[in-house]
C-alpha cells in the first residue's frame, strides 16, 4: 500500500493520494494500528465502498429497523468512520445495487442518489465557519430550516438550514439566538420559543439508531420529531422503539450533524 501511494505521488506530487481497505475495500480498521509511513503530508485520501449486500439478504425485511440500522452503522463506524473523527478526508463510493428487483436490499431505496446529495459536499472540512450542527432527516435528505415569518419548522435544502447547538441541558439551540426547539402535542408543530428550561425543550438521541430525537411532555409521555406531508416538523408518537419489525420509523429519522460550511444562518 505504501508503494503505490509513493508511486502516485512521485508521478505527480500535486493530485490527492486515496487508500481503500479490505474486504471489499470496506475494512479500515488495521490503520487504527498501523498507521502508514508515507514521505508526504496533507493528501492521503480514505475510501470505502458500501454494497447493498454487506448488511445481508434479508436484516432489512426481517428486521427492526432500528436495530439493524444501529448495527449497521456502529460496524461502519469500527471499520472506517472513526477516521473522519481523527480529521481525515473518507469518501464512500461503489454503491452496488442489485437492479434485478431480486433484492429487496437493491430496490428498496431506488431514489438514495437524492437522498444523499447534501452529502456530496462536505459538511466538514476546511474551515468556512465556526463548526456547528445541522439536523439532517435521511429520508428527504433535507434540513431543518423556518417556515417564512413563523417560527414554525419546515424540511428544505440543507444549504439554507439552520445552524444549530446541542447543549450539555439537552436544548436544540439555534445559534446566535435565544430560541430553542420545542416539541408541542401529539401531531402537531415543533416550534422555536424562549422558554427552555422546561421538558418540552429537552431533546434526546433515542432508540438503536441513536436516530430519534424525542422529547417528552409534562404528563412524561414521550414524543419524537416528525415530518407531516407538506414538510412541515411535527411531534408525534415514536415510531419502532420496540422489536416491531412491521413499523417504517424513517420519517422520524434525524441525525445532529457537524459541519462548518457557510451559512446565511451562521
């Protein structure tokens, strides 16, 4: 491996260097031990591949979602995610779909290209901004942004979300304010208000996927973050907490994600 990145780099110093794993090229744990020696800096590039049949022919249809979702990532996270926590570039390219209709880990999601288009530009990486926190709903692979004049919530482009904080109190706070996110009744609008110190105002990472932002009410009845049809952020009750594996939880999925792109909001 390190023969081939010195052979790339000799041929021309000025192009990235990437290095993918094994198994797959899936596997990047080795490098948490050997790490390696290379005679250049600051253009070492990770790659991971993701095929539909890593996760198994049927963890999907069988499954609880959440609990395969949470194994799922926790691998990835083992394998290759840790490095971006230590401050190197990953890219995961070579989505393999089984197009046959075979498979339902192939045609399950046959619109995952715009689901993941907010991530084809980084959220981190050189530093534009103060890093902050972006709420990103995998489903639409929208974010969180403000109905126009309201402090009501509504899905959009994650170029105009809001730029967010998480509190050691638990609040959603946006930045640069003094307004948090609130949850309200069952099936009705999660709202920005200024009183944060109340339980409708803490917000926790719940279920297997660690996907679920729930919040809980005075009577302590637990509500979780949802989208309605129009786009709009909702509260209502939380979807596949338990071993159900006939539930569909992903309209309540959301994820706090780091970024320091430039934002209006900022």
């Amino acid at each position: 491996m390190q023969k081939r990145a010195e052979a790339v780099h000799s041929v021309n110093p000025d192009v990235l260097v990437i290095l993918y794993g094994f198994d797959f090229d899936r596997d990047l744990s080795f490098i948490k031990t050997q790490f390696v020696k290379l005679t250049f800096s600051g253009k070492l590039v990770f790659e991971e591949h993701w095929f539909g049949f890593f996760d198994g022919p049927q963890k999907w249809v069988t499954g609880n979602p959440n609990e395969v979702c949470g194994r799922v990532a926790t691998y990835m996270l083992k394998m290759s995610g840790y490095l971006v926590d230590q401050g190197y570039p990953l890219f995961i390219s070579e989505f393999g779909i089984d197009k046959t209709g075979a498979n339902v880990n192939g045609n399950r999601n046959s619109s995952f290209i715009q689901r993941i288009s907010a991530l084809q530009a980084p959220f981190r990486g050189l530093s534009e901004a103060k890093p902050y926190n972006v709420i990103f709903h995998p489903l639409t692979g929208l974010c969180i942004t403000r109905k126009l004049f309201a402090h009501r919530l509504r899905l959009g482009p994650c170029s105009e979300s809001y730029a967010w904080s998480y509190s050691p109190h638990k609040t959603l706070l946006r930045t640069r304010t003094y307004l948090c996110l609130q949850a309200g009744e069952s099936v009705t609008s999660a709202k920005l208000g200024i009183f944060c110190t109340a339980s409708n105002s803490k917000w926790e990472m719940i279920s297997d996927s660690n996907m679920h932002i729930s919040a809980k009410l005075r009577d302590e009845k637990s509500f979780c973050l949802d989208v309605a049809s129009d786009n709009t952020i909702i509260t209502s009750s939380c979807k596949c907490i338990n071993k159900d594996n006939t539930c569909d939880p992903l309209s309540q999925w959301f994820k706090l994600v780091d970024s320091t792109r430039s934002s209006s909001s900022v």
